[in-house]
C-alpha cells in the first residue's frame, strides 16, 4: 500500500487519473473504493479521458456497465452500487454481466463499489484505489495492488 496521497483540487485528481491510465494494460481490474461523494466517478473519468475516450463519460449507475473503446483495450467502467440492493448475491449478478469474461478476454474493468467482489471479477485486482473525504473539496487517495507503486 502507498502513502495516501493528497488532493487538494480536481486537478490532482485529474492528473492521478492520467497516471493511473499510463499504468494500466489489457485484462487489468481497477477497484474504486470510498464512500459516496468520495470522488470515485470523477477518478474514473479522468482515467477514461487519459486513455483517450472522446465525447461524454457517464455514470453507470444505472446502466451498470458503461464500454468504451481505447487504444489499448476496451474500457468498462462498471458501478455494482446498484446491485447490492438485488435480491441476487452479487456474484450471481457480476457472472450475468459477464464481466470477469471480458477481463479474461483483455477488457480493463474499471469498478466502483466493487472492493466485496474482488473474487466474481476474476481476482488479484492490479489497483485498488481508496478515496478518503478529506474537506468540502479535498479528498486524499490511497493505493494498493501491484500497479500502485505509481509515479507522482
């Protein structure tokens, strides 16, 4: 795990976001962790800009999952918030999304809310990322997983 790391402004979220992007390669699982308003949707934009996504990045709280094409692989940026409300366990949900198929097939999921379901996505997540609140506009994050030794 890495110290926690300050964010003072959107723009250092930005700017971790990007250098989480430059990072990742095919098949990777990116877990975004925080309580709600911690930054977790913002954080995964800026991922998907940095690995080039053009037009608008939306939530997909109610979609679930959102794909986006990148050079580097496809990109889906999944929100399991939603789910923890189903009847269903999770990992019944997260097998019908097929979601640890498409990471074994190089997709990179990008996952909110999905630290308890580490194990249906296909496991050994490469990043884990905790957003902490930290102040109206201030949040720190803190990083684990093998990708997490990331450049400042």
């Amino acid at each position: 795990m890495t110290p926690a790391r300050a964010l003072r402004s959107r723009r250092d979220t930005t700017r971790l976001g990007a250098t989480i992007a430059r990072a990742l390669e095919p098949g990777d699982l990116v877990v975004l962790a925080g309580d709600l308003g911690a930054g977790k949707t913002f954080l995964a934009r800026a991922i998907a800009r940095a690995l080039g996504v053009p037009g608008a990045v939306t939530s997909p709280t109610f979609t679930l999952v959102q794909e986006y094409e990148t050079k580097r692989a496809p990109l889906l940026h999944v929100d399991l918030y939603r789910l923890r409300e189903s009847k269903t366990p999770l990992e019944q949900e997260i097998a019908r999304l097929g979601l640890r198929e498409r990471r074994a097939e190089g997709a990179i999921l990008l996952v909110e809310w999905g630290e308890d379901a580490i194990d249906a996505l296909g496991g050994d997540p490469s990043l884990v990322v905790h957003l902490t609140i930290t102040g109206d506009t201030t949040r720190s994050a803190t990083l684990s997983g093998r990708r997490a030794p990331l450049p400042s």
